[in-house]
C-alpha cells in the first residue's frame, strides 16, 4: 500500500450513514465473524448488524457476564471470555474460538481504552498500547489459519483521530520515561493502523484483507477514565452529562464505518488503507488540525509497519504468520 492509494472512492455513504444504511441488503448468512468489545457501544452495535444479517457472531469479552446480559436478544451470537490485556487469556480464547470455527470471515477489533491513568501491565506494558494493540495483534496471529481458511476474510481495526497525536515513540513505547495518558493514546491508535497496514501486506496472499478505520466522534464507555469536566471543557457535553457535540455521532453512525469495511464491495482487492466516513480518508499534514480528518503519513508507512510488526512479535511471542 502506498500513500497514493489513501484517495476517496465516491462511497455511496457517508458520515451521516448508520450502521442500518450501510448493512441493507447485505447477507452474511454462512459466514462468522469476531468481535471484541461486541457488548458495549460502537461493538454493541456492530454485533447486532452482523447477527442480523445472518453471520455468526463470537463476541470475547473481558465480563463475560454482563456481555451476555447485553446480548441476550442477538440470536446467532456466543460470548467467550477473554481480557486484551492478559495473553494467556488471549491464546486461552482464540484456541476456544479454533476448536468452535474451521473459517474466520471476519475479525473486528473494536474493543479499546482511552487515556487512561497510568498503567503497567504483563512483563511492564503500558496498558493503552497492551489492550488497544498487543491484545488485538496476538489475537489475530493466532486466528490467522481461520481467517486464511475463509479465502476472503477481512480485518477491520477501530483507530482514531487520536492517532494524529504521535507515531510510534521507538526509543520508549512503555512510556517509562514519564507518562502522559494522551500521547499513550494517541501512540495505541496509530499502532492500529499500522498493524492494518502490515496485516494486509502479509495476508493478501491467502485473502485476508485489512483495513484501519476512524469511526468517528461519539460519546460511548470509552470516554469512561475522562472527569465529566475534561468532557464538558471539550465540548462533548455540558455540566449534567447531556451530550450537546454538534459533530457527535449516534453509535449508530459511529458503527457505520467499520461495517462498510467488513462488507462492501467497493472494497473488494483493497486493503491496508485508513477509511472514514465510510470512504477512504486522504493523507493529513502534519500540521493539519485532529478534526479535518486524514490520516498521517508516519501511520500507514509500510517500513514503520514492519517494525512495529516485528517488535509486536518479539513483545508478544505470538504465533509467527507463516504462508
């Protein structure tokens, strides 16, 4: 993938468009699909379009309980038990889903945290780049046979905005050097779309196909570790809670994106871009304003994807991708 790629291609939808816009007609009937934080918020909502479009949803969630109890409605849709920040109940979760599935449509990592306090996590992860990345990545290199078996399958990974805040901080990623909780996030978020990019360079070969996304501005659980005044002093909400962002989306439109990635045909031989607005999102400036859209050039640069692919490796222990 290079930068010249990351052109819009006239989607018939767009920022407005709902989850329910996006998935008419479409039929998943036959096909499985996985996705993380399917309980709650922009996943809550995504579950249910994919189960009522037929597919086989398996939801890996970190309380499974409540999980349930959000989806007791959804037919077609199983929850596992899996927290992103523990590896040993990653592999423990994608070895239940290997035994249940003999092909992975379609992986959607859309579970994530969001500048959080201070954390360390496992062998001294930060806990932002651990839940948001080394979580979803193990996941999906364990998966890999399943989704290669599909012979079409698609990755679709929430990014954000966010990651117009930094690239990868190479020299200390674990932020043992002083922590500051918008940079882990901003840092997590291109790491999204980095392994996006190199997912898609390695898996093409087999028809696995994936993409990075910015679902868009929405007030869901993620904004859970923010004080309702850091809420207020952005714009997001006033002094009672009460959602007032002019260019706030429903979940609804907030799903929308990823479910346009999953499914549409417009996307067919296409992978490893940064989508928005259910179309391709055009290259940013480094200079240019978070909420003008785009993504950065340093997110989607192919050698800065294999390094953080092969430091992923190392970090992780996952299963090597092997064609």
């Amino acid at each position: 993938m290079t930068s010249t790629e990351q052109q819009p291609l006239n989607s018939p939808f767009s920022a407005d468009s709902t989850a329910e816009d996006v998935m008419a007609g479409v039929d998943l009937s036959g096909r499985s699909a996985v996705v993380t934080g399917g309980y709650s918020g922009l996943g809550l909502e995504t579950t249910r379009a994919l189960a009522a479009a037929g597919a086989r949803v398996i939801v890996p969630a970190r309380r499974p309980q409540i999980a349930r109890a959000a989806l007791a409605d959804v037919d077609g849709c199983d929850v596992i038990p899996m927290d992103l920040t523990d590896l040993g109940s990653v592999r423990a979760a994608a070895a239940r889903i290997s035994g249940t599935l003999t092909r992975l449509d379609l992986f959607m990592a859309v579970a994530g945290v969001m500048a959080t306090p201070e954390r360390h996590v496992g062998p001294g992860w930060e806990s932002q780049l651990a839940a948001n990345h080394f979580g979803h990545f193990t996941l999906a290199c364990e998966l890999y046979p399943l989704l290669a078996a599909a012979n079409g399958a698609r990755v679709v990974v929430n990014s954000s905005a966010g990651h117009t805040l930094t690239g990868i901080r190479w020299h200390d990623p674990h932020f043992r050097t002083g922590y500051d909780k918008w940079l882990a996030y901003g840092q997590a978020k291109t790491a999204n779309v980095l392994f996006a990019v190199r997912l898609d360079a390695i898996g093409r070969g087999d028809g696995v196909r994936a993409f990075a996304l910015h679902p868009g501005k929405i007030i869901t659980g993620l904004q859970r570790d923010m004080t309702l005044q850091e809420q207020v002093d952005r714009g997001w909400v006033d002094e009672h809670g009460n959602v007032i962002g002019a260019d706030l989306k429903t979940s609804s439109q907030g799903a929308a994106t990823g479910l346009w990635a999953a499914t549409a045909p417009l996307l067919d031989d296409r992978g490893g871009l940064y989508l928005e607005d259910c179309d391709v999102a055009g290259v940013s400036a480094l200079e240019a304003p978070m909420d003008e859209g785009g993504v950065r050039e340093y997110a989607i640069d192919p050698d800065g994807a294999a390094r953080l692919w092969d430091l992923s490796v190392t970090a992780t222990g996952a299963t090597p991708i092997t064609r």
